[in-house]
C-alpha cells in the first residue's frame, strides 16, 4: 500500500529530521521509501515541510502528488498555509494548536485534529526538542503505515545516545495522544 504523508513546520524544529526517521523505518522494513524537503534559505523560521512516500512498490516519482497527500502535520501556521493544498479531500492533518490556525473551511475539508506537541515536548517530556519524535509517533499511529515498535526501534538507533531516555518517553506521549484524538 503506497502512503503519502507531509510535515509542516518552520526551520529548526525537526520535521526534516522525523521524516528521515520515518523513511529509515520503512526501508528495514523491506520496502520503498523516500523523503523529499522543500526549506528556504534561513536556518531557522521560514516554512519547511518534508513529504515522505511509503510504499510497497517501487518509487519513481519520489515527490508527494499534490492533492493526494493522505496526512499532514504541521506544528506552524507558516508551514500549514503554505502546503495544506496538497492534502487530498477527507485526509488527516494534525495541527500544533498554539501555533497553528485552520480556518473553518478547513475543517470541512479534511479531518482536523489538534493535539498540543510542542506542550507535549516541553512540559511533558521536559526537552521541546523533542517534539519532532512526538510527531512522529502520532503520524505513524494514525496512518498505520508502519509498524510501530519497529519505529520506535530505528528511532532510539539514530537519536544521539544521551537523549534516547527522554525521546523513548516523547515517542510514546506521541502515540497516547494519538490514541486519545482518535477514540
């Protein structure tokens, strides 16, 4: 089954990083994955997005088909702006309510869910630099496009070691959280 999703954001807060995280997952599981990232010339604040594609099959096209993409997260209104137009009609996106604004067309749209990962990074696990691993957790939890602890496994390999105690504890707030929206 081919998956297309896209993170959202702004520069330096890691949604480059969860994608390559969830593209590495996807291949030791023995299938076809690709990420591609769309920055501007800052470092820091501009819009930022990473589409991963997952699929069974072999990829040729390795961009997100705009129109198609079947989730979206974003965790800034810079970044959810720019590329929510790509979300196919009925899809999944998951907002930073804090700093992500849908407007009400939006939600009749796609399914809208708003769950804080940023709060979630920094009161919960304590470190906001984890918030690209909450996010992650909540992607692959409500797409199923990849098995989970198989994930949460490639994710503490490339995670430095001295923040995987506390990247474990992000990945999992990630997956109840998701768990909670989606009851």
């Amino acid at each position: 089954m081919k998956y297309q999703l896209r993170f959202g954001g702004e520069g330096g807060q890691g949604v480059i990083t969860a994608g390559e995280i969830l593209a590495e997952a996807a291949i030791e599981e023995n299938r076809y994955a690709f990420k591609a990232s769309t920055y501007t010339s800052q470092v820091r604040g501009g819009p930022t997005k990473v589409d991963i594609i997952i699929d069974d099959k072999e990829i040729f096209f390795p961009y997100a088909i705009e129109g198609e993409v079947d989730f979206m997260l974003a965790t800034a209104d810079k970044g959810y702006q720019s590329f929510k137009s790509g979300v196919k009609p009925g899809g999944i996106i998951v907002v930073e309510p804090n700093l992500v604004y849908p407007e009400d067309s939006d939600y009749e749209k796609w399914k809208v869910f708003k769950i804080p990962i940023i709060t979630i990074a920094k009161d919960e696990v304590g470190n906001v630099a984890t918030q690209s691993v909450v996010a992650l957790a909540i992607a692959a939890y409500m797409t199923k496009c990849i098995d989970l602890s198989n994930l949460r496994k490639v994710m503490l390999e490339m995670v430095p070691a001295k923040t995987r105690e506390l990247n474990a504890k992000a990945y999992d707030l990630g997956v109840e959280y998701a768990t909670k929206a989606l009851a």
